[in-house]
C-alpha cells in the first residue's frame, strides 16, 4: 500500500539518533540549541524555540501574543483543527476565513470584509506548503494592530517571491510569528514536534519560558519568593523560579539530533516533490473532472516547498461518490487523503460557537472536491506512474 504521506529516513539520520542516545544529554541538551540555531539560520529569523509538536507552537503563539477572553482570531477554513483550537485553548473566539476560488488559501478580500475590532490574531495557513498572500493579509492585519501568525505548518523549506526577492516562510516579513511541524507526514520530520520562529526578541523569550514551566534559572530574571528569611532568600546554582503558569512542552535531543540530520537532506526532499508534483500535473492537466493544484503566482514556482498534492475532482462527472474513488484506489495499492473538512463543521465547533454550514462556501466547495494523492520524496518513479494510471483509469 502506498501511503498518502511518508517520512524518508536513511542511515544519516538513525546514526544521529544513536549518537544522540549514547550521549549525556536525552533532553533539555545541546541538540536543541543546535537544532534552533540551524532551524532560524535556514528559513532567516532571529529566534526559534523547538516544541514537541506544533499544536503547542500555535499555543505559545497565542500566549506570547497575550490573546485571550474577548478576542476573536481568524484562521483559514480550509486547516487542520490545531490552527483554530489554539484559539480556542486560551479563551478567544476562533473564527474562520472563506479561501480564495483559485488558490484555496486564506482570501484576503474575505479577511477585509469580515473584520471587526475584537479580531486580534489572524493565521494565515500555507496549505499545502504555500503561503496565502501574506503581503495584502499583514497590510490588512496591521493596518488593525493585529498579530499576524503563519502556520507553515505544511510548508518546512519552502518560501515566496515578492519583487524579485526570495523568503523562506519564517523569514518574510508580513508575520510575526511562524510555525512549523515535524510530524512524519511533513517535509522534515523528528517524529513528532514543531517550532515557533519569530524575529520578536520578548515573544521569543516568552515562548522559552512558557515552554518549560513559566520557569527560569536566569539570575538576573529572579523576583525573589517573598521572604527576607535567609533560608527562603538563599539563591545557589540550584535556584529556579517559576514566574508564570507554564507547560512541558519541551522536544528532546533525540529528536532534534534527527531534526539536525534531516536539515541537511531538506533541500533534497524539497527537490524530489517538486519532481513528483511537476509529474502530476503534467499526467493530469487538460481533463474536464479533474484540477490540478494552483500556483499563487508565476515567481513561487521553484520556491513552494509542496508538502501535499490535493487534486479536485468532480465526482459527479465520474459517477462515483469520493468513497468509492478511494476504495477503488485503495484496491489498486494507492492510499488517499481528504484534507480538509472545513474546521467549523466539527460539532464541537458548531456546539461551541454556533458556527453551520454555508460560512465560508468556498472551502465547503472545496472539501466536496479535494482528494490529497500520495507525496513523499522515497516515492520511486514506478509507483508515481502507477499512481498516475490508477488515477486516470477512474474514468475508464
Ligand atoms: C496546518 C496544520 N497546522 C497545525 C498542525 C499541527 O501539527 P502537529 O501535529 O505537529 O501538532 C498540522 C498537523 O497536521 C497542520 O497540518
């Protein structure tokens, strides 16, 4: 069976993670800064603070921003649930932009028209590893003093052109915070984990803190424990203080020697997709029921790093329901995706906030359509023709 999405580990990467094992350090150890500081250099921010998955990035966004109670935050419909739950974690109202007609991302023309004073935070997702147009949405966002976050979830290694200039996503400058996902089905992988990176010297400080406890070993950060008693004011190396109500979210130097290995291979697993994706379209192009993924523009071409391959297909053309495809599919060794069910028709969503059908009928349009056909770079040329036919012989 082949899967929709898979990670690539080779004996690079396991030697690392043995190196890892045998040494002093399983967490809280060097790999980490040594992870952060390659992280950052690559995409061109100040800070990366690693996590243990990007569900808990998106919260530390969210903290470091200081949203809460009384705070609506805008995310794209077509997400995965984290992108609005985090949101929701800390009290604020998620709420849910329609996606553009051609690009399936965030509409800017939407976000404009649905703005009211309470929006705080928008995140933009790059779904599929491209970024929404971050320039319009920042004007858009900051224009209202809003924090703006790109959950680049899908989009490790990749980056945009605006012009004639190239940015990593994390390091262009119409977001305030950025985060990523080292998940097995994403670019890079730790087997589970995420990060936040930001050029925010106090979000950045924030999220370190918040990420271990609210804690610190930081002398010149200490406030004391409220006593002039001298064993109570008795401040050795052992010393520590928690300052704010923090989390483990800590990710561990096993992982991040992996994270470090697959650094290095990241500009090969980038290059492999785009071969896979040019494949794709080029089999699927020209055919009345089904659509290939759209390029936001000309320039992003050798800069989209594509995480997924999501075709549109009009089942009714095809006289099949999308289950049918897929068993049809599965029977023949290909393994398929929906991606997404747009966040607020989960019921906790519409039990929560009221939210129902008809909110954002693009992405519904969308999730009606979207099937995500497998992408990973360990996919052999054979399989990818397979894949192909299995495709097209839908309509035989
Ligand atoms: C767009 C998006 N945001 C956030 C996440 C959450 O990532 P993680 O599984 O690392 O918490 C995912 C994971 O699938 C995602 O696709």
């Amino acid at each position: 069976m082949i899967p929709y999405g898979k990670q690539s580990i080779n004996d690079d990467d396991v030697a690392a993670v043995v190196e890892a094992l045998k040494s002093d350090f399983l967490t809280c150890g060097p790999k980490v800064d040594e992870f952060e500081k390659a992280f950052a250099e690559f995409v061109g921010a100040k800070h990366a603070v690693a996590v243990c998955n990007a569900t808990a990035a998106l919260h530390l966004a969210m903290l470091v921003a200081e949203i809460g109670k009384g705070d609506r935050v805008i995310t794209s419909a077509n997400t995965f649930l984290s992108s609005a739950n985090c949101a929701a974690f800390v009290g604020a109202t998620p709420d849910f932009c329609d996606i553009d007609q051609q690009t399936h991302l965030m509409c800017a023309d939407a976000l404009e028209n649905m703005w009211t004073s309470d929006i705080k935070a928008v995140i933009s997702v790059a779904y599929a590893g491209q970024s929404a147009d971050m320039p319009r949405i920042a004007e858009i966002a900051r224009e209202h003093g809003a924090v703006i976050i790109e959950d680049a979830c899908h989009g490790t290694g990749g980056g945009l052109e605006r012009d004639g200039k190239a940015y990593r996503q994390g390091g262009h400058p119409w977001a305030d915070i950025t985060t990523f996902s080292f998940h097995p089905v994403k670019t890079l992988t730790t087997g589970e984990g995420g990060i936040l990176v930001t050029d925010n010297d106090a979000f950045a400080a924030q999220a370190r803190q918040l990420r271990t406890h609210g804690m610190t070993r930081e002398q010149n950060d200490f406030s004391g424990l409220g006593s002039d008693s001298p064993a109570l004011s008795e401040q050795g190396q052992w010393y520590y203080e928690m300052q704010q109500l923090g989390y483990n979210y800590r990710i561990t130097d096993i992982q991040c020697a992996l994270g470090l290995s697959q650094l290095k291979r990241l500009p090969q697993f980038i290059e492999r997709r785009r071969e896979i994706v040019e494949k794709y379209n080029t089999a699927f192009t020209n055919r009345d029921w089904i659509k290939t993924p759209t390029l936001t523009c000309e320039q992003d071409r050798d800069h989209v790093s594509w995480h997924i391959y999501t075709l549109l297909i009009d089942f009714e053309h095809l006289n099949k329901t999308r289950t049918e495809v897929m068993a049809e599919l599965r029977a023949n060794g290909v393994g398929s995706q929906v991606l997404y069910i747009p966040v607020y028709l989960q019921p906790y969503y519409r039990n929560t906030y009221g939210y129902h059908e008809g909110k954002c009928p693009q992405a519904e349009h969308y999730y009606e359509r979207c099937l995500s056909i497998p992408l990973y770079p360990d996919l052999t040329n054979s399989q990818v023709n397979h894949i192909i036919s299995s495709i097209l012989n839908l309509f035989s």
